[in-house]
C-alpha cells in the first residue's frame, strides 16, 4: 500500500498551473502549421487570421489525479493569444476554396505522449489491483500456515522448521535426510524413519525464503528452552556441510533475533556444537 500511496502523490505533484488539470477537463492545442492568408482571402477572414494564426488539433483529456481518457475535437485555429476557433467540415472546406487552409489537411497524428497520459489512470489502476490481489493471496497464504502450525507440538514445529531449512537452498542432501532424522529421533525417543523425512520433505509448503517468517510466527509458541534447542539444531542443519557461508550465517542471525535470543545466548550455543 506504501508503493500504491507514493505513486499516487507522485502524480498528484505539479506546478500550481498543472495542479488544475489533477480532476476536471484540461484542454490542449497542438499546432501543426502557421496559416498564410493568400492576399486575394483577406477580406474573406477574420482579421484575427491575418497575424500569427496556426492551423493546430484540440484535444481534451479528463482527469482523475490520472488522465481517464483523452477526446479528438479534431482541426481548430489557434491564435497567439491562446484563443481558438472550432472547425468543423463545412468551415475547413469553405476555408481550403479560398487557399486558407491546405487540400488535403495535414494527418497531424496525436503524438502518443499525449495517449499515454490521457490514459495513464489505467495502468494505475492495474497496479493497485494486482497489487491488492498479490497481498490479499500472500496474506492468505500466510493464515494458512498459521492455522497449520497452531496447536501443533514443539517437535512437529522442529520438525518442519528443520526439512524448511534443508530446502532453503534448494536442493535437499542425503546428509540432511539423516541429521533431521537423527534429531526428530532423539527428540522423540522414537526411531524416525528416513522415508518418513522424505515423504514429509515432499509434501512441506515451507519454502526456504520462507523460513524466517515462519522462524517469527512459531517463536511466540515456544518455551525459552525450545527456543534453544531450535536454533541449534538449525544450525546443525544448516551446517551438515561442514560450512556455513556469510548468508547462512546472516540467516541464522535473524532466525535467532526471531526466537528472542541474544547474541551472546547464540555464541554460548553454537559453542557447544
């Protein structure tokens, strides 16, 4: 909603002459070419069209703190002094007989600038939708999770934070399989088979970016002393390799932020490790 907020302020920011145009009709001239009154015309013409007249295109765009959509009134003649004259078919045929105006008229195409500001409220629009709709569907998905984790026990927490992490870099090694396994065994005081880790692995929702949300949301679920054996057995994890790299590290760092421990609660663990 912050980006939608800033987008929106940004349009709305102009010059006090511009700042009109935010709601409402602003019309603009785009002058095509000077006239030149043939000197056998003059008497035809207003005055007006002798000094300084343009054969030019009215267009309109109506505004809604973005242009909602631009109108065509087609050939007009523009003077110097910002007036104009409407010109319709028999007002432009009447002025090509007598030289005035060209046969044909120029095409004079509306430059696409124009278009794409006359329009620019669409694409806006598009944004906050798909935004709204991505945030609506994130925040879902993120109740879901919540509804599957409330009421479940500390090791079915361990348990998926710990094949969560195996996945955070995307590929799940044999060495992982056997740790986790190890872990939820002892943890249990019951053989955990390495088939039900796979099967478990196969069917998790938790993505590695996902972890440390996930970190956040079960931490309040917990006991200091689950706390603990939390992170150290991600680290474990994390650490079957025998390397943990500066993101990993990062990573761990924020997940331990995450389940209230301190930095120094943190060193004292892994110390141990």
């Amino acid at each position: 909603m912050r980006i939608i907020m800033i987008c929106i302020l940004l349009l709305c920011i102009a010059t006090p002459a511009e700042a009109r145009t935010r709601f409402g009709t602003e019309d603009k001239i785009i002058r095509i070419q000077k006239i030149e009154v043939p000197a056998a015309a003059r008497q035809m013409v207003p005055p007006e069209f002798l000094d300084n007249a343009y054969l030019a295109r009215r267009i309109s765009i109506k505004w809604f703190i973005a242009g909602a959509y631009l109108t065509d009134h087609g050939y007009v003649i523009e003077l110097d002094d910002d007036r104009y004259f409407d010109l319709g078919t028999e007002r432009i045929s009447a002025l090509q007989t007598i030289g005035v105006l060209p046969i044909p008229l120029s095409a004079a195409p509306i430059p696409a600038s124009e278009y794409v500001i006359g329009y620019s409220l669409w694409p806006i629009l598009a944004f906050v939708l798909i935004s709204t709709t991505i945030s609506i569907m994130i925040r879902n998905r993120r109740s879901r999770r919540v509804r599957a984790v409330v009421g479940s026990s500390f090791p079915e927490l361990l348990r998926q934070t710990l094949i969560g992490a195996a996945k955070a870099d995307g590929k799940i090694d044999p060495e992982e399989i056997k740790l986790i396994d190890e872990i939820m065994s002892k943890i249990t005081n019951a053989k955990v088979r390495e088939t039900s880790i796979m099967q478990d692995i196969d069917h998790s929702t938790l993505k590695g970016g996902d972890l440390l949300s996930h970190i956040e949301m079960i931490g309040p679920m917990m006991n200091p002393v689950q706390r603990q054996i939390m992170i150290r057995e991600l680290y474990r994890v994390i650490a079957v390799d025998g390397k943990i790299d500066r993101k990993e590290k990062a990573m761990l760092d924020s997940c331990a932020k995450s389940l209230m421990l301190t930095p120094a609660q943190l060193k004292e663990i892994t110390a141990k490790l």
